[in-house]
C-alpha cells in the first residue's frame, strides 16, 4: 500500500476513530507537536503556543503544522495561562497584526499572503482585479485598498459558509468596490459537484484530495473567458487559490490569454494525482507567451505568470 493509500485509508475512518487519532499524535510528535483531541475539538501546542481545531478539521491538521508560524505570524494571539492560543474551533473576528483590520471567518483566518499576492505585480488604482476563491475576503479586503474607488474586485466564492462571512466583512468595511461572486472560476461553464465545508479547503469534487461526500453540493461555474464576458471587463490581475482548480482554469483559457493579457499569482501547492499542480502550470504558461515563476519562498509554493512584455 502507497503511503497515499494510506492517507486515504485514515480520512476514510473519520474524525472519531482511534487509529486517525493516534497517527495524528505521531505526525505530531515527528514534526514538535502534541496533538490532543478534546470533547469537539483539536489542540495543536508546540512550546507555549496552540492552536484549535474543530473536529471535523483533522484532514488539516498537517498543513496547519505546516502553516503554524504563519499563523501567528498573522493574526493576534489570545494568552491563557501563559500560552498563547489561536481558536480556529469556532467562527470569530480575527485582528491582522500587520494591518490592525478585523475580519470575521468561519474557522480558520487567511494567512496575510499579500507579499506573495504582489510579488510580480501590485494591483493599482482604478485596477479590475478578481479574488478567486475569496474565502472570507481577507484578500479581498486588501485588493479593494489598492484598486480603491475607481477600482473593482470581483471575488469567487461558491462556499456558502464562506460566502456570507465574506458579504459580512464587505458590509462592516463598506467595501463598496468589491462585487461578491457567488459561484466557482472552472475549466467550464455550467455546473459541477462542489465539497461545501465552510473552510479554506472547500473545493470543486473533481480536483480536491480528501473531498468529504457527506458535503457535496451542485454549484454554478464559469470559464474566465465567459467571466470576462459576463463582467464586461479583462482584469489586469488574477489572484488564485482554488486547490487544484487552477490547472483547468488556465488551460482551458489558452487562446483567450494570449489574446488577453493577465497578471497572474496563484497558490499552487495542491495536488491533482500524484503531482503539486505548480508542476503543471509552470510548463505551460510559456507555451502562451508567458513569463511564470514558482518559489516557496514565502512559506508555501506560488506561481506567478505575466505575458512577457509585462512590467512588474
């Protein structure tokens, strides 16, 4: 059995059972932390700082290790006890330590990754820019400062947990230049089944790795080009982070984008098989006369394309 099938096994037996917590534990152990499950909920402590789970969140648990500094990084801790603890187990503001801006999320808050966003390119005023896969808004929060009045961010999100926390954050930030989008960015216009959990990991069934079926919903997806139609608009910039998604987004755009130029910066650590999908975008962007770049230098694997007459 392949250490894949392995993983698939575990998920497969769900949040409660004893071999999914003790190989938990172990993971845990390996990296520097000790993993508690606790009536509903999941503690991750290393030295005098935790994080809290739901429950239902222990696929995430390893990339929450991954992501711990970056947590606390980005968001206020709260202290008890002489420990400094993130409570992701429940929807709650959140105060970004950069900025000082509060934002409700349904569990687990965006990483401040708008060093990684604006890496190649940095939206300008009067921009229209798209925030695919906007979660919450977080990033949509800070696209609507740069593109400001004159500008617009239209922000995906199919997630209908996700969705509302977002037209929350919009209301209480009178985010007037941001346009919601209630479905999913795809290969394809029309519908497909989407695992609709209310977390940074809800995704198209297709290309997510651990979907839960228990969740599935049928949402509306657009093609970019249909997008582009739709809106009336060509964005200069596209912020992506779909988890897997992104591959049929681009592809399926090819004739389109060398036709019309965007800026693109896309999370590409997810997993389509066996292969991180950065692996994939990266032989192909050049094949539509693009420039791409793909680094892990800001804590997880970006790539970032433009046209190659682009300035940054």
């Amino acid at each position: 059995m392949t250490l894949q099938a392995i993983k698939n096994y575990l998920v497969g037996r769900g949040p409660d059972d004893p071999l999914v917590h003790t190989a938990l534990r172990l993971k845990g152990l390996s990296a520097g932390y000790q993993v508690k499950f606790v009536d509903d909920r999941i503690s991750l402590q290393r030295g005098s700082r935790r994080i809290l789970l739901k429950k239902s969140a222990y696929v995430q648990v390893p990339i929450t290790m991954e992501c711990f500094d970056q947590f606390f990084a980005s968001v206020f801790a709260t202290e008890r006890d002489g420990v400094s603890e993130l409570d992701f187990s429940r929807p709650g503001l959140f105060r970004y330590k950069r900025s000082g801006v509060e934002l409700f999320f349904p569990d687990i808050p965006e990483e401040d990754s708008m060093d990684a966003y604006t890496y190649w390119y940095t939206p300008q005023p009067g921009d229209v820019v798209w925030d695919v896969g906007a979660h919450a808004g977080c990033t949509s929060y800070f696209l609507a400062q740069m593109v400001g009045p004159t500008g617009r961010v239209f922000a995906f999100e199919p997630d209908e947990h996700n969705f509302e926390c977002m037209l929350r954050n919009i209301a209480a930030h009178k985010l007037e230049n941001v346009v919601p989008v209630k479905k999913a960015l795809a290969g394809e216009t029309g519908t497909m089944d989407f695992v609709m959990d209310g977390t940074m990991s809800a995704g198209l069934y297709d290309y997510i790795r651990y979907g839960d079926k228990t969740k599935l919903k049928t949402v509306q997806t657009i093609s970019l080009e249909d997008a582009c139609r739709e809106f009336g608009s060509v964005p200069q910039y596209v912020k992506m982070d779909i988890e897997g998604s992104e591959v049929p987004v681009v592809q399926g755009s090819a004739e389109f984008l060398k036709q019309h130029p965007i800026h693109f910066s896309i999370e590409s650590y997810h997993w389509i098989g066996d292969v991180l999908t950065y692996t994939l975008l990266e032989p192909f962007f050049p094949t539509i006369g693009y420039e791409v770049e793909s680094s892990n230098k800001f804590g997880q694997m970006f790539t970032w394309a433009r046209p190659k007459n682009a300035t940054r």
